[in-house]
C-alpha cells in the first residue's frame, strides 16, 4: 500500500470517528452529522470544494433515485394492510395451522409475509396488537413470542429487498434483485432459528419481562369488514410475484430484446412492482379514494426522516469514492486477503455500531467493497448482499433507533432491551456472517 492510501485510511477512521462522536454522544441529527462527515472526509483528503460538494449530491441523488419511491410505496402498503384487517385475519390463520402451543412459530411466519415488504418499526407496530393479544390468550412467555418475531423482522430489513439498504447494495455491486432474495431466504432460515426460539429459550429463564396489555380496539376497525384469507395473501404475494417475473424471465430467455425480456424488466421494476401492488391492495381491501389516499399519507409521514438519512448515506459513500477512499480500503482488504463478503461484513458491522443505523451501514459497506466485486468471476454478489445485510444489523445498542422503538412498544427497560433485543442483533449479524460464508464456500 501507498503512503497516500494509508492517509487515507487513517482519513476514513477519523471520518467515522467524527460520525460517532456526532451522533452518539452529541445526539446530533444523522444526515447532519452524515454531511459533517463528509466535510471532514473531503477537505482532509484535499478534494477541492466544489468537487466535494458535488460527491455528495451526486452519491444522495443517485442513492435515493433508486430508494425514494420503493420505501414510500412498501410503507404505503404496509399501511393498507393494517388498516384492512388483514394483518389479524393472518395471525388466526397460522394459528389454526400451529396450534397455540407453537403460537411462536406462528409470529415468525407472519412476522416473514409482513416484513417481506414492509419496513422493521411499520411491521413491528403492525404486528404489537396481534403479539399482546396472543400472549395474553395463550399465557406464554412473552419473550418466548417476541424474540422470534422481531429475530425475523430485523432479517427482512436488512437482507431481503424492496427494503432500502439491500436495494441499495444490490444496485451499487450489480447483483441480481431475484437471486438475492432467494439466497436471502434459504441463509434467513438458520439465523432466525438461533437468534429467535433458541436464544428465547435462553432469555426467558434470565430476563422476566411483563407483556404489556393489548391495545383498546379501533371503533372504525371494529365496525369494519375484515378481508378474506385469500385476499390478504394476494396483496402480500403481488409485490414478491412480480419482483421475481424479472428474474425467471432472464432464467428462461437468453436475449435481452425478447418481448418477455423488456414485459417483465418494467413490472419486476420494484419502485413498478410495489405501484402495482399499492393499487391491487386499495381496491382488493375495498378501500375508497379517500381512504386509501388517508392511510397513504399517514403511513409515509413516518419515513421522511428516514429518506434524508438514507440520502446522507449515499452522500458519505459518494465523498468516499471521490476521494479515492473506498479504493484505499478495497487495497487494504486485499492487502490483508480477506475475502469480500467478510470484508462486506466488517464494514457494515463497523458503521453499525458507529452510526446505530442499518441502513447507513449497508450502503457504506456497499460503496467499500464494490471494487472488489464488481468484474470478478469468483464473487458470488448476491451473497455478498446478504454477508453485508447481515453485518447492518450487528450489535443494536443506545445509539440505534430501532433500539428504542424496541424498548418503548415492548414496555421493557433499558437493561431489558440490552439483555433481549441487543443480544438478539448481535446473533443476528454473527450467524449471519458464517452462514453467508458457509453458502459462498459451497456454492
């Protein structure tokens, strides 16, 4: 390695450590902090001030361009499918299925049909109700029944797509949008199982928590028609039917020109695919216009923030790659012979426990390791993907809103959600890293 990319890697932990003190101690806004960052990346670095301005705008642009209306639209629907019903209609299907001894299994397949298209805080609210309500029917431990679901919800959030960070990975190392979702899935499956019902066994012996009690029910909702079984597993099955047409297109027809080839690139398009989905679940759910356009703008108040720290990201990443930072550590990844997805994950876990936010961390870590992935035969992308969603969710501590949102809907302590929900993270992210690892090696 060169003097000048060792300065620039000295540059880049100090950027860090500029975005932690900012951040974590002195509690100041994230796509603030996030510009800061970059100020202090850029000028360090001696990019001229125009250059690093335009870094920024250019990487927030080109970050939210692809993010923008795929979170507002899987918010949107979110919104539609707790508002319907159809959320509740779900849960006493599987419990049917299960049976109320395994009630907990229950949570953690609706937790997965929710949190496929929804964001972590919206499925988690969502699902509040239907989790007290459970544990108040079937006197189970509570933890026992929230672990598993929030194990699952986090996993959706940060490896599978339409959610921002995976998108935003996928985009920035050229992998394939179906074939991250399906190793998402088959890798989601053994990591939910140790950080959900097997720590939760763990859990409920050392931590006691009192389930809080179930929410007054909604007089509107009451009084309200509740969808059928079959409608509400079609509004969760549309988006992911035509996320993957695009896929199993490009599987069955080699030219890029085929009919079926450009058909399925604009449905599978997933800002395309979830517009589509918004409007079958309006009218499958019987919503009016009015009321459809009330739960839209209800639901997507929640995410603006979330949008301009997402851009912020894509700003940091930017002013990395300009300054010839991400380049610097890419030769130090090689230079110490780590192999991209554990190189992926470092940088993710790293941001993570710096910044308290997932997202800011897979699109950090995506903009890292992207030389080393982009053109080289050997790297599996799309595993990748998964090893850096993986690393995003790594160690949730004080400094991670989710952490919070956590604790107040869960009425637990700080302590409490140290010992349950940070724990369960940090298992997340851990057997994230060698289950990736274990399929890269294999496949």
């Amino acid at each position: 390695m060169t003097p000048e990319s060792i300065q620039l890697l000295y540059l880049s932990i100090g950027s860090v450590a500029v975005l932690v003190i900012l951040i974590a101690w002195l509690r100041m806004n994230a796509f603030l902090a996030l510009l800061l960052a970059s100020m202090v990346m850029g000028i360090g670095s001696g990019m001229e001030t125009m250059k690093m301005v335009k870094a920024f705008e250019g990487g927030m642009g080109g970050t939210l361009g692809g993010i923008a209306g795929i979170l507002g639209l899987g918010t949107i629907l979110g919104g539609l499918l707790a508002a319907s019903g159809g959320a509740e209609v779900l849960a006493k299907a599987l419990i049917n299925l299960f049976g109320p001894k395994r009630v907990h299994w229950c949570l953690m397949v609706l937790a997965l049909l929710i949190g496929l298209t929804t964001w972590f805080a919206v499925g988690l609210v969502m699902l509040l109700p239907i989790l007290l309500t459970l544990a108040k029917e079937t006197k189970e431990p509570f933890l026992k029944l929230a672990i598993p679901m929030l194990a699952v919800l986090s996993i959706m959030h940060g490896v599978m797509p339409p959610h921002p960070g995976p998108v935003v990975a996928l985009q920035a190392l050229g992998a394939d949008l179906g074939k991250v979702m399906l190793w998402g899935l088959l890798a989601a499956v053994p990591v939910a199982a140790i950080s959900g019902p097997i720590f939760a066994r763990w859990a409920v012996r050392h931590v006691q928590v009192i389930a809080p009690e179930p929410p007054p029910i909604d007089p509107s909702m009451a009084n309200r028609r509740l969808p059928s079984l079959a409608v509400t597993v079609a509004v969760l099955t549309v988006p992911i039917f035509l996320l993957m047409t695009q896929t199993a297109a490009e599987l069955l027809e080699e030219n890029p020109e085929h009919i079926m080839r450009q058909i399925t690139a604009v449905i599978g398009n997933p800002t395309v695919a979830l517009g589509i989905s918004v409007i079958f679940a309006g009218l499958v759910f019987r919503f009016s216009r009015s009321e459809s356009l009330k739960i839209g703008e209800k639901a997507i108040a929640a995410v603006g923030m979330t949008l301009l720290v997402v851009g912020g990201g894509g700003g940091f990443k930017g002013v990395l790659e300009a300054s010839g930072a991400a380049n610097a550590i890419g030769d130090m990844a090689q230079a110490a012979h780590l192999p991209p997805l554990v190189f992926g994950w470092v940088c993710a876990a790293m941001v993570r426990v710096a910044t308290g936010s997932a997202t800011v961390a897979i699109v950090t870590a995506s903009g890292l390791v992207a030389p080393l992935v982009i053109g080289n035969p050997d790297v599996n992308p799309e595993l990748v993907v998964v090893g850096i969603g993986c690393g995003s969710l790594f160690l949730s501590h004080l400094n991670d809103a989710g952490f919070w949102i956590v604790k107040e809907t869960l009425g637990m302590t700080v302590g409490q959600t140290l010992r349950t929900w940070t724990v369960t993270e940090t298992l997340v992210g851990i057997t994230g890293l060698f289950v990736a690892w274990g399929l890269d090696m294999i496949f």
